[in-house]
C-alpha cells in the first residue's frame, strides 16, 4: 500500500488496529489521521477498540503449560491475539505466576499489512470470525506434541566379498589343479584388487550328476572368506567361479580354493594373492 493515499493506508489497517495489534508507532498514525479525517473516522467507527471489553475466551491451558515454546513458536495475529489477552486477563497472567512462566516472555513483534485495502466497510462479524480461527489455531499448538528427535541417516553398509559359480568364463580364468601344489611348486599368480573380479576354473572333481558341490574360498589366514553353492542344473562341464571382492581389500599371500560334496572335500587348489599396484 503506497503512502502517498494515507486513507487507503489507514483503511487497510483497521482490522488490526481493532484487535490491538498495530505497533506503537502505526497507531499513533493511525490516530492522528482519525484526528483530523472526518470519513476515515466513517470507517472506523463500528470498529473502535473498547479497552474495558471482557478479555474473551481463556488461553487453552496446555498453551499456557507450554509458555516458553509458545513464545517462540507464535507469529502474526495469533501471538499479537495471544498477548493481547494475557494483558487484560488476571486469570491467565496468575496461571502463568502459578506455573512459574513469565507472561511478559511473549514479546511483541513487528506486524505488517494484515488486511488489504478495501472499498467496504469490515463488518465487526468478520472479526468475530477471525478470532475464532485464532482461537482454534492456538489450541491446535497446544495439543501438538513436540517434534521427535531426528535420527541420523544410517552409513552405507559395505557388501561382503563374494564368490559365485557360473558357466561360462573367458580366455583370462585362472585354472586351479588338484592336488594342491606342495610348498616348492609355483603356484598360480592372481593379483587382485577392491574393485576386481577373478573367475576361477577347475578340474571336474569325481561328483555324481545330482549331488551339489558347496564351494569355499579360504585366506592366508585360514579363513573362509567366501562361500558358494553349485547346483546339478548349473554344472557345466567343469567347475566354475567368480571372486569378487566388492570394494575389501583382499589380503596378499597363499589362498585356497575348497569344493565339498555330502561333507566330503573333493577338490583343493591353491594360488598366490599379490595386490595391485
């Protein structure tokens, strides 16, 4: 609203000025302009504020159990309706002594425009109705339970290295022999790395056709770091599986391929880890 039409700017302002929410400084403007503005004073009229009007319907009791968070959580008309009351209601204001709050902690705060300027005059119904929603607004936040803790995001879970059997492999498959090499004889020399895959293949081990052959990858350290499973659908016509190590850092030395069959190993072939570079 332009101040250069000071009776626009008053009109626009009535609304407000009748609930007692202008600022100091816009009611004194407010006022001086009704002072000498005959029309103004038209308007305003059927809504001059009466200072000895009952305070109204009391502050819903959870608000006033919860002061300090409504004192920061209330803007706008609401907060200015609020503490509007509290500053005429004695009842209030000796609840809040009583639950130890402060009713001067809800400060005022600036309020702009709250009405646009209208070429009719505000019925004091629609004030009736604007404080209702207030009302309901304020008991809304009282009931309103504090918001939960926010739990912080979970950490990417790193996938563990996996061994799967396939069927097919390429030219670049490491082939394993059984028996293991002794520890003179050269093993085979895989170097692996966190984001390689290695596909191993092996003789045909002496396994009827319908019995699955359980397949183990085991460490420099004895230990089992991948398992897997080869089913009589997927034999193909030998043995074969991948190593991945989804992003571990595998470890460099001496490991070993393992196949069993019903609990019976029937297969060991061993190969050197060196990691790259």
């Amino acid at each position: 609203m332009s101040t250069h039409d000071p009776h626009g700017w008053v009109r626009a302002r009535l609304a407000a000025w009748s609930a007692g929410v202008l600022d100091d400084q816009d009611e004194a403007r407010l006022a001086a302009h009704l002072a000498g503005c005959a029309a103004c004073r038209t308007w305003a009229e059927p809504l001059t504020p009466d200072a000895d009007a009952p305070a109204g319907d009391h502050v819903p009791d959870g608000l006033l159990a919860h002061w300090p968070r409504a004192a920061v959580e209330l803007h706008g008309l609401e907060r200015a309706l609020v503490r509007r009351h509290v500053e005429r209601c004695v009842e209030c204001r000796a609840i809040l002594a009583r639950l130890g709050h402060d009713p001067a902690a809800m400060r005022p705060e600036p309020v702009p425009s709250l009405v646009p300027a209208r070429t009719r005059r505000l019925p004091t119904a629609w004030l009736a109705a604007a404080a209702l929603v207030v009302v309901a607004v304020v008991a809304t936040l009282a009931r309103r339970p504090a918001p939960a803790p926010v739990a912080p995001a979970p950490a990417p879970v790193a996938r563990a290295a996996e061994l799967r059997a396939v069927r097919e492999w390429g030219a670049d498959a490491v082939e394993l022999r059984d028996p293991v090499r002794g520890a003179g004889e050269a093993l085979p020399e895989v170097t692996l790395a966190p984001d390689r895959a290695v596909t191993f293949t092996t003789s045909q081990p002496d396994v009827p056709a319908g019995v699955p052959i359980e397949a183990r990858l085991v460490g420099p350290d004895g230990a089992t770091l991948a398992r897997a499973r080869l089913t009589p659908a997927d034999r193909g016509p030998r043995p074969a599986f991948v190593f991945d190590p989804h992003g571990t850092t595998p470890a460099e030395g001496r490991w070993e391929l393992v196949l069993s069959a019903n609990g019976a190993e029937v297969f060991r072939g061993a190969f050197r880890v060196t990691a790259a570079r």
